[in-house]
C-alpha cells in the first residue's frame, strides 16, 4: 500500500480529480514537450460534462499559458470509455500535430498515463506498506501490540510526522481563512458563504449538542467554501470533500485542548483509511459517486476522532465502517458542475456524522458484524453499478431537477 502521503495534497480547489489531477498531466506534458508552440486538450466523460463548472478549463489553460491551448469537450458515450475522467493532450508545432499522450484523473489528484506506470508525487510512488487491507493490518499490531500510530511511523519512518504536521497547519488555515470571508462564491448559482455566520451565531450558555454542530458545521463549512472558491485546500481525501476531517479535528482540539501532536497522529491514523479506500475501492466521484468522496471523507474522520478518543483498533475501525456504511449509494450530481450544492452542505452534515459514528463504536463494536473492508468492496461494486447520471455528470438527481426550475435555469 502506498504512503499516506499520497491521501493528502496540498493544493488549489475546486476538485482534485478534475483541477489537480489535469493541472499535473499537464505540467508533465508541457515539460516533455518544450518545442511545442500550442496544444489541445480533449476532455472526455465527467471531465467534458462538468470540467468548465469544475475549472479543468481553466487550470489546462493557466498551465500552458503563455502558450496557446485549445481545450475540448467530447461527447464520447462514456460507456465506451475506459474511466470516466480522461483527458488527451496534443502537441503541435509549426501547426502540425508532435505528440500525444492521455491521461487518466483517478481521483484525489492523482494520475495514470496511459502505457507508464502510474504517476504521483514522485517522493512517494512505491509502496511503503506490505499491508493491505485493514484485517492485515490489524493482524500485524495485534502481532506485535502496537497501534496504529506506532505502526505508522514503523512504516512511514518518524518524518511522517513533519509532513502530517505541515498538513495540519493547511488545514486550519482553510478553517480560520474560511471563517473570515463573506460575499457570493463564484459561478451562477450565487451561492452565499455561510461560514462565517454560523460561526458568529453559536449561542452561549444553550445545550452542548446545539454548540457543538453549530461549531462543527461552520467549521466545515469554511473548508469547502474556500475550496468552491479556488482556495488553497487539503485533499482529504478529495477536494470536494476537504471539509469533513478538518472540521471534526478542528472542533476536537479545541474542546478537549488536545496538542497539534496528538492532532496530527489523528491525521495519520484517518490517513490509513483514506489510502486503503484508495487502493481496494476509489475515491472518484466520477467513479463510484459521493460515497467515494463524502464518504470516505467521513470515514477518514470517525476513525481519527476514534483515535483522539483513545479507541482501541477494534473500536476505530468500527467507527470508520460505520461512517463509510451508511453513506453507500450516495450520488454526486453536483448542480451546473459546481462543487457547491449539495458538496458545501454535504460536508457539514458528514462531520457530524463522523463524530456520531465514533460514539456509537464506543459502546457497539462487540456487536458488529462488518469489517471496514467489506463495506469498502461494498462502496466500490455499488458504484459500479451506479447510472452514470449519478456519477459527476450533472445529468441526473438534483443536477436535473435545478435545471428544470425555469428562470432559474443556467
């Protein structure tokens, strides 16, 4: 299993998939093509159908720039397709066609070029786990009665914590830059940042439950506001969903005054699911719909709350399964291709999700009949058998129903 490294990005929003991923392909043909005088850019599948709401468009082009680059969208049946977020890359020189690659977005800002082995930050690309599934895992702490956090470092080496670090620190900068802003995010449907007013509407001296989503959801909330906005966010495991594990963490450290160490051994455990997610299911919402995202996302962050809660193994990943399990069938039909409704919402309400999944593994696990694995194979063939409409299309579920609201129709 790769590092868990290779689950978080540090990066502009406002979908990994579809500006991280195409940003990356780009930069690597651009570099292997430095003769070249312009290029093209065909988009194929979710790309095509929701890249200009998603901003592929413009991150092709602000790569390329000052070169010129013509970029397309095909309406290829992406039934035909071998993944659903594919991009060719053209160069030319003199007006005649030099070369030719594609590329493949598999989610959370990583790539496969078509005929080389799979491309990602190259400090990272090998496997550093011999584990991988979670009942390895396990096995192998159990084995050796370490957790996981030890297991971590065993594996990752003791630097994994200055890199996590560094990702804590993106993160509540995304939190507290989010929080600070107002005004309307950019695109058509004009939606309104809400953040900042939840925060500032958290009522003193009411119910502990009514503070605590209140805080949650704003701190959620920030995240995925900033990255609706083009903002600098933390892939986690996708862009779309960078809101959910920030905001449980976020809301933790400060409640139960928990150091930016502990936090970010959270951050590493969280890590583990994420990969694993990545490596026997997907993390695409073009792939397998928001379960893949959301999903995981809340995933991600039960199993950490369940580490800052001093869970036992058995615990956390009862937490996690909760979390993934009942997010399975979700769909991502985001509206005009945006990641802002539902994704804002969304994230928010799978922050509070996570810290309920924890709770109910705290007095539950004993009675679960489900491992984390089987849900995530589970997630993986449920989004396989997903209509495509509900899978970062546009074409179905709210996406359809909005588009049909008359003068509200863009």
């Amino acid at each position: 299993m790769k590092s868990i490294r290779d689950v978080y990005k540090i990066g502009k929003g406002p979908s990994s998939s579809h500006t991280m991923g195409p940003e990356f392909a780009s930069k690597i043909f651009k570099e292997e093509n430095p003769a070249a005088d312009s290029f093209k850019a065909v988009l194929y599948g979710s790309l095509a159908k929701t890249g200009m709401g998603h901003g592929t468009d413009r991150v092709i082009r602000e790569t390329f720039a000052p070169r010129e680059v013509e970029v397309v969208l095909s309406d290829e049946d992406p039934a035909t397709l071998k993944h659903p977020n594919i991009l060719d890359l053209i160069a030319f020189k003199g007006g005649k066609e030099t070369a030719r690659q594609r590329f493949i977005s598999i989610g959370g800002g990583d790539i496969v070029i078509e005929g080389r082995e799979k491309q990602g930050h190259k400090d990272h690309e090998d496997d550093v786990y011999m584990e991988n599934s979670f009942a390895e895992i396990k096995q192998f702490c159990s084995f050796r009665y370490i957790g996981l956090a030890e297991y971590i470092e065993l594996s990752e080496g003791p630097e994994i914590w200055d890199f996590l670090a560094t990702v804590w620190e993106a993160m509540k900068n995304e939190v507290r830059e989010g929080l600070s802003k107002t005004g309307d995010l950019p695109g058509p449907l004009h939606v309104h940042r809400k953040a900042k007013f939840l925060y500032e509407q958290v009522p003193v001296n009411k119910h502990a439950e009514l503070v605590e989503s209140q805080l949650v959801c704003s701190y959620a909330y920030a995240c995925s506001e900033q990255n609706a906005d083009n903002g600098t966010v933390v892939t986690a495991p996708t862009c779309g969903s960078c809101g959910v594990l920030p905001a449980v963490l976020y809301y933790l450290q400060h409640k139960r005054n928990l150091s930016d160490d502990t936090i970010v051994r959270c951050l590493g455990v969280a890590g583990l699911f994420g990969e694993l997610a990545k490596r026997n299911a997907s993390v695409s919402g073009a792939e397998c719909g928001c379960q893949a995202e959301v999903g995981v996302a809340c995933s991600m962050a039960a199993a950490a709350a369940g580490h800052a809660f001093g869970y036992k193994i058995d615990q956390i990943e009862y937490a996690a399964e909760v979390a993934l399990e009942h997010h399975l069938g979700l769909t991502c039909d985001p509206i005009c291709g945006l990641v802002q409704i539902p994704c804002i919402e969304r994230n928010a309400v799978a922050a509070m999700r996570a810290l309920n999944a924890a709770n109910i593994a705290y007095f539950l696990t004993g009675t679960r009949n489900i491992s984390y694995d089987m849900v995530l194979k589970s997630m993986y063939y449920t989004g396989l058998d997903m209509n495509q409409r509900y899978r970062e299309t546009s074409e179905g579920g709210l996406a359809k129903a909005y588009s049909r609201r008359g003068s509200n129709s863009v």
